[in-house]
C-alpha cells in the first residue's frame, strides 16, 4: 500500500518521463478508473501538455496546460510504470509519451482511481482541502493543536487531516526509531519527544524515498514482508531480532491496524 515515499518516487521518474510534454496516443483499459468523470473526460486530459506533477500526502496531481488536472490515488496497489506497450498484467490505461514509451497505470487489486477536474474545481476537492501539512511542514504547535491528550498518537498520525502522508508501516518505523510505545497517547508525550518525532518524520521519509527510487515501486506486500531488501526495522519482521537491542520483534494491534515493536526498547 502506497504511503508518502511509493508517491513521491512515481512523482519524480514522471517528472522526467512526462512533464512538458503531452501525451500522443492514450488507451483506457478499464472504465472504472477514472472516478466521477467519464472515460472521454480522462482519455482527453491526457491529451493535453503536462504542466507540473505534484504531490500532496498520498495524492499524486497532474496539471495540464488546459487548466484541467488529474488526480491518481493508488490505493492499495496501483503504481504508474514506463513500458514498451500498456499490454501488461493489470494495465487499467496506458498512454504513450513521445521519447519515454508507454505509461501504464497498473494496479492488480483495481483500487487505485483517477479524477478529472477541469480549471479551478480541484481546489473544491475536500480530500485535499482538508489535508493536513506535509510532515516536513509540521510544528510542535501544530501537533498540540489537533491532537487532544487522550487520543492515540498513532491513530493521530495516521488522521491525513493532520498530518498528510504517514501510513501505518511509517507509523511503526517512527516509533521504534523514537523508542516510544505503539499505543502511547499524545498527551503522555513531552514537547521534547513531540519534537524528536517532528525531526524525524521527514528524515525518515527521504531516507525511504533514496531507497526506493527504481523506474518501478515495489510494495512491501509484493516484495515478501521481511524480505532482505526491505528498508524497515521493525515493519514485517516479526519474531526476528530488533536491531538494536535484539529481543524480539512484535505484532500486534492497535488502534485497528497492526503496529511492529521491540517491547524492550519502546516502552
Ligand atoms: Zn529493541
């Protein structure tokens, strides 16, 4: 499942695959991709000059130079490839672009979407309306703001209202990092370890952005949990050792979602 990085690293290779320039041939395979637009709406904003691709939390933001724009949201699966021709497994559309090949918007479980927007309705869009700063952008103050003493620090981090981008495998990552419990509250926090989680946010993000920057994301459920080339500490690695203590490595559930930890470490 994409979280901040997987985004941000589709993001920079169409930056150099697709931007300023418009697409020349574009096939939509599956119709349900495009969400509250019809197909033509989506085949014909491709049509058009990319402007700029931006991201913001997990949301990927084309605009052309129509004014319109087309949001992807790749759920649990999807990802945008380059390829020699869009007849790949689980290609939903495929677009080419003169010089790179062929764009793919591939996605197996079929979850991801596309919305079209044409000049200035984007800003109307409530999930981006409402999305809270990019964890480089974040302040102490912020966080005391939006998140009340009682409520679960982990499930406030995963509110995309306030903080936009954090998935549950950073969630993991952050806390063992920062040594806290998976099921600490906010107000069981001092400023000071507030602060450490404010610094270590985007340093943990770039570091997974470096490592994972290939012409194709690779989500942790497809690369086998554990796998020796997953960037993670704790994320997967149940019952092996924690690499800084080496006690054991622990799954278990909290706030609905499942949280790895060192139970030595992170009290
Ligand atoms: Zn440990």
């Amino acid at each position: 499942m994409p979280e901040l990085a997987e985004v941000e690293v589709v993001r920079r290779n169409l930056v150099d695959w697709w931007e300023g320039r418009a697409a020349s041939e574009v096939r939509l395979l599956d119709e349900d991709l495009p969400k509250e637009s019809a197909p033509e709406q989506f085949v014909d904003a491709l049509r058009h000059v990319v402007t700029e691709i931006r991201r913001r939390g997990k949301y990927l933001i084309c605009a052309f130079a129509d004014a319109s724009s087309v949001v992807f949201h790749f759920r649990m699966t999807g990802k945008i490839i380059r390829c020699a021709s869009p007849d790949v497994d689980y290609a939903r559309a495929g677009w080419r672009v003169d010089e790179t090949g062929w764009l793919v918007f591939k996605d197996q479980r079929r979850l991801g979407e596309a919305r079209v927007f044409e000049a200035g309705e984007i800003d109307e869009y409530a999930p981006l309306q409402r999305m809270g700063p990019e964890p480089e952008d974040v302040t102490l103050q912020h966080l005391r703001d939006h998140c009340s003493d009682r409520r679960m620090l982990k499930t406030a981090l995963l509110d995309q209202s306030i903080v936009a981008g954090v998935g549950n495998i950073a969630v993991s990552e952050l806390f063992w990092r920062l040594q806290f419990a998976p099921g600490v509250k906010c107000g069981e926090l001092t400023d000071e370890q507030m602060q450490a989680l404010i610094e270590e946010m985007p340093r943990y993000f770039n570091e997974i952005i470096d490592f994972s920057m290939a012409d194709e994301i690779r989500y942790i459920e497809e690369a086998g949990a554990a796998s020796e080339k997953s960037p993670f500490q704790v994320y997967g690695r149940e019952g092996e050792e924690c690499p800084r203590c080496f006690d054991t490595i622990e799954k278990i559930r909290v706030g609905g979602r499942s949280s790895y930890f060192c139970r030595r470490c992170q009290r």
